[in-house]
C-alpha cells in the first residue's frame, strides 16, 4: 500500500474540488478540510438566502395578486354603477329634448311660456263652447285668470 502513495509527500494532498476542474495542492495540516467546509458554509448561506428571497418574492406577488383583484372588483362595481348613471342620463337627456321640441313648437305657433305654463292668445272671437273645443283639440284648456301675474301678462300681450 505504501507504493501507492510513494510519489505523494507527507506535506501535500491533492483534494479534488470537482471532476472537471484541475486539483489543488492543499497542506496535510486540514486546510483542504477547513476550505471546503468554510466553502460549503457559503453555499449553504447562499442557499438559505435565496430560499427566504423567493418566499418573500411569492408573498410579495401572493400579495399583489390579491389586491389586484380587490382593485379589479371595485372597478366592475364602478364601471357597473357608470353604466347605470349614464342610461338614467341618456333618458334625461332624451326627455329635455322631447320637452324642448314641445317648447319650440309651441313658441314658432304664437304661445308663450309663463311659469310653468304656455299661453295662447286668440285674436279671432269665439264662443266660450267654440274657444273650449279648440283648446281640447290642441291638448289645452281655456284659461282662467286667477293670478296678478296672469292679469299682468294678459294685459301685456297687447
């Protein structure tokens, strides 16, 4: 057995690192041992640190994750609650239009517009059966003067 080791010293090991790389000459006194063992603690060191850099890269994600999809829920609500509030506007809006259009019908046939009211004043001279039947024809009624201003207004058509 000693040919075996015939051509090595007693000072100097040869201690194989890794197959494919070219052995160190290391002294016999354990500094190949307390190499590796200080490089092994390294790379267990390493190890955890990458291990707790992923479980805080997932709870990082893990987080994002769910308040993106709060976020993503508060926005259909809101997109939900718009959509609502603009077909209650679409229907106001066609309803300003409908009452504008009456408006501007009635202005271009001589009414005017008091109050809450639109006015007609006839110049041709009727009976009260005859002015009645009218006013029921165009989807009015005669007028009953019961306000000063509608006394106003009456007497400020001439």
């Amino acid at each position: 057995m000693e040919k075996m080791y015939a051509n090595v010293s007693a000072e100097t090991v040869k201690v194989l690192h890794d197959p494919n790389i070219e052995t160190q000459d290391v002294t016999s006194s354990g500094m190949a041992g307390r190499q590796q063992f200080a490089k092994s603690n390294h790379l267990k060191g390493a190890v955890v640190c990458l291990g707790l850099l992923c479980a805080l890269l997932l709870a990082g994600i893990t987080g994002l994750c769910v308040d993106y999809n709060r976020v993503a829920g508060d926005f259909e609500e809101e997109q939900t609650k718009l959509l609502t509030e603009t077909d209650q506007l679409k229907g106001e809006i066609d309803n300003l239009q409908k009452k504008l259009l009456f408006m501007e019908h009635h202005f271009k046939m001589g009414w005017r517009h008091f109050g809450s009211s639109f006015y007609l004043f006839s110049t041709v001279e009727k009976t009260w059966e005859q002015s009645k039947q009218d006013c029921v024809r165009s989807g009015a009624d005669l007028v009953i003067i019961d306000s000063r201003e509608e006394q106003v207004l009456e007497e400020g058509r001439a």
